[in-house]
C-alpha cells in the first residue's frame, strides 16, 4: 500500500498535479492539457459556438464603430480612424477592409465635435448594442469552463458594458499608437533613427494591448471565481500570436486563392468578412480552453483570495482536476469523486421535487384512462363528449404554456395567421 501511494505521489509531481502556475506544469502534464485541449474543441462544439459568436460580433461591430469613433473624435480627428484602418492592410482580408471604410466614412461624417448630453447619450446606445457580441462572449465563455450563467440580470449585463467600453477604449489607445504617435515624433525634432525605432515599438505594444484585453475577457468573461491572472495569460498570448498568423494567412488566400465574389457575388465581401470574424471567434475560445485546461491540471487553488478546497471554489475546473491519457482513474481525487456541478444541481433539483410540498390527493382518472382500462364497455356518446372536451383542454392548457415560455414567436406566429386569414377571405366573400 506505501509502495502504490509512493508511484501515486511522483505520478502526480509528475503531471503537475500541484503546481501553483503553468510554468510548473512539467511535460507530461503539458501532453495531458494538450490532448484534453483536443478532445474539447469537439465536445464542446466549438467550431458551432465560434460560428454563433462571429455572428453576434458582425451584428455587435457597427455600433462598436459608432462608439468608437464618437470616443475618439471627442479628443483627435475622427478621419484618423480610417487610417488605421487602412495601416492593418494585409492583416485584415481587403474586401472586410471596404466593409468598414465605407461604414467609418458614413459614421465620421456624423461624428460630434463636443460631448453633450446628446452625444453622451449616442454613445451610451452604441455601447448597450455593442454589449450583445460581449454577452455572446461571455455565454461562449461558460462553455468552455463548464459553466453555467448565475449572474443577475444587473451583473451579467454590467460586466459586459464594462468589457466592451475597455475593448473601446483600448481601440482609442491603438489608433493614438499607429496614428497620433508618429506625428508627435515628427514634431518633437527627433533623430531619424529614433522615430523609426518608436515607429517599430509601436506594433509590440498593440500586441501587448491586445493580450491584455483578452486576458480581461477570459478573467471577467465566465460566471465563475475569478481565476488569478497567471492562469489567464497562456492563453492570451496564443489566442494573439494565432490570430496575427491566421489574419495573414487568411489574407493572403483570399487575395490570391479565394473565389468568394464568383460564388457569391455581391455577397462575397459580407462572406469574407464573416468568415474571418468566425476564425477570430474560434482563436479567442481556443485560448480560453488552454486556460480552463491549464487550470483543470492541477489540485492547487487557481482562484482569487484565500485558498479553497476542492468542492467550495465556485470554479469547475478549479474544483476538479482533469484525466490524463490511460490514468482517469488513478487520477481521480476523492474530493473530485464528491464534486461535479452539474451532478450537484440535478440531485438539488430532484430533491426539491421529491419533498411533499402539500398532502397529495387521489386524483380522479381521466375518461381516457378509464375506457382504456374497461375496453369491454363502449363509451356512450356523453363519455365520447368528454373525452374529446378533456383532450381540448389539455391541447389549449399546452399552447398556453408554449406561449408563455416563447412569447415572442407566438405574437409572431399569430399575427401570420391573422393576415394569412384575412387575406384568404375578404369581405365580400365573409357577405357571401
């Protein structure tokens, strides 16, 4: 018995099962995270949950835009906008880049000088539209860490204004980087050397910018105990690096490949740009299942504040640990074998049922019930009445319950039928 708990002990040191950041992680624990990696792209279905993302963003972007480039016109030109855009030529597919110069032109043209209660109010709305893109995220997010949304209404929400107006902002620091930086160099009188190697800086601080924006997403993005920053920047710079390299690569297919605007013509650019949205969407999850994964590896607590046991860290995969290859069973902790969220809240829920919440009467057996169990006696044509009645009232009770949980489609459907009617029999048909 030593001698099994001995092996059991190196083969957790082994794995990384106490490692307290992901530098740790020794190389077999790194085969583990990888090939769990693997395995959840499929079972959580991502390449579907990225498409429903790009979705949402597509609609989410223009009002970002909006709010963006009211932001920045507040403080510099608008019209600088446009060109960074036009500095990402190459990253961004062309066609995708026509998409938004012809949206930023018609926004700029609109943009205010001076903030006011109105043009404070135009922000306010483009960000409460660009929030639906966020909140996608977020629910993404819940996916790939196992979770399930708990927020309030007032929570949920707020935290997705908080992290669109930081993706906003960071937006206005990147333009003022690509843009304003350089002209400031000009005027400052510097060497020629110099300004170039400012110049050249410039791009790793985007870089930088944008890990930590996606580090701020996979932190505050879940509906879990935050994890702590260490255990969320792995993924943030692959989710960069992938996304720079597969921005280019995808560029560079459809200029030089790509038969879009045949296939789909006039649609071709819309295609293009939801297709590389739909690969950004895809690199982002892929970092937040690296950090879910990373942190699913080891026993230690990965989450904010005091240390937690297993079982009361309000984090899936904080309270669990993750199989490796051929060992799930000796990996299993005992505190893992009492902890599975979703086993927790079916039992809660069952038991909830089960408790007797009012004395139960014998309730009298429907005429259907009854004739189905007498087949020997013909109903008389009062029973049949009742029983096609009672049949009715139970059709009606489930559309009323349908209606109540869909409301929306409802109202729609009914209003197709209402004019589907009328336009079938008008009046003088009605008079006939």
């Amino acid at each position: 018995m030593a001698e099994a708990t001995t092996e059991d002990t190196m083969s957790y040191a082994r794995r990384g099962r106490s490692a307290t950041r992901p530098r740790e992680i020794p190389g077999k624990g790194w085969r583990d995270v990888l090939v769990r990696v693997k395995n959840e792209l499929s079972e959580d279905k991502l390449t579907m949950v990225a498409a429903g993302v790009a979705f949402y963003a597509l609609l989410a972007l223009f009002p970002a835009l909006t709010a963006l480039v009211f932001i920045y016109g507040l403080v510099a030109n608008p019209a600088d906008v446009q060109q960074q855009l036009n500095t990402l030529s190459g990253i961004i597919p062309q066609e995708a880049q026509s998409l938004l110069n012809a949206q930023l032109s018609s926004i700029t043209a609109q943009s205010p000088s001076a903030l006011g209660f109105g043009v404070l109010g135009s922000i306010l709305f483009a960000l409460w539209g660009a929030t639906k893109g966020m909140k996608t995220l977020m629910e993404a997010l819940n996916v790939v860490y196992n979770e399930e949304e708990e927020r309030g209404f007032l929570r949920l929400n707020g935290t997705a204004l908080v992290l669109t107006l930081g993706a906003v902002l960071l937006g206005v620091l990147a333009i003022g980087l690509v843009v304003v930086l350089p002209a400031l160099l000009g005027n400052l009188g510097l060497g020629e050397s110099v300004r170039s190697w400012i110049s050249l800086l410039r791009w790793p601080l985007l870089a930088l910018f944008a890990m930590a924006g996606l580090a701020g997403v996979y932190r505050y993005g879940p509906s879990r105990s935050q994890p702590q920053w260490h255990w969320v920047n792995w993924g943030a710079v692959l989710a960069t690096v992938l996304w720079v390299i597969a921005s280019f690569g995808f560029s560079f297919y459809v200029s030089h490949f790509g038969s879009y605007n045949e296939t789909y013509g006039s649609l071709g650019a819309v295609v293009i740009f939801l297709m590389w949205l739909f690969i950004t969407a895809f690199i982002v999850l892929l970092g937040a299942e690296l950090n879910a994964e990373m942190e699913h590896q080891t026993q230690v607590d990965t989450t904010e504040g005091e240390p937690q046991p297993m079982g009361q860290r309000r984090a899936y995969v904080a309270d669990t640990v993750g199989g490796s290859p051929g060992h799930e069973a000796s990996e299993r902790s005992a505190t893992r074998a009492q902890y599975d969220r979703a086993e927790q809240r079916a039992e809660a829920k069952s038991s909830r049922q089960s408790q007797p919440t009012r004395r139960e009467t014998p309730q009298k057996p429907s005429a259907e019930a009854y004739f189905s169990t007498h087949t020997s006696r013909q109903p008389s044509a009062s029973a049949q009445f009742n029983l096609e009645q009672e049949r009715a009232d139970e059709y009606l009770s489930r559309l009323g319950s349908v209606a109540k949980r869909h409301p929306v489609p409802t109202v729609l459907i009914g209003i197709g039928l209402t004019w589907f009617w009328l336009s079938h029999h008008r009046p003088t048909d009605m008079k006939s």
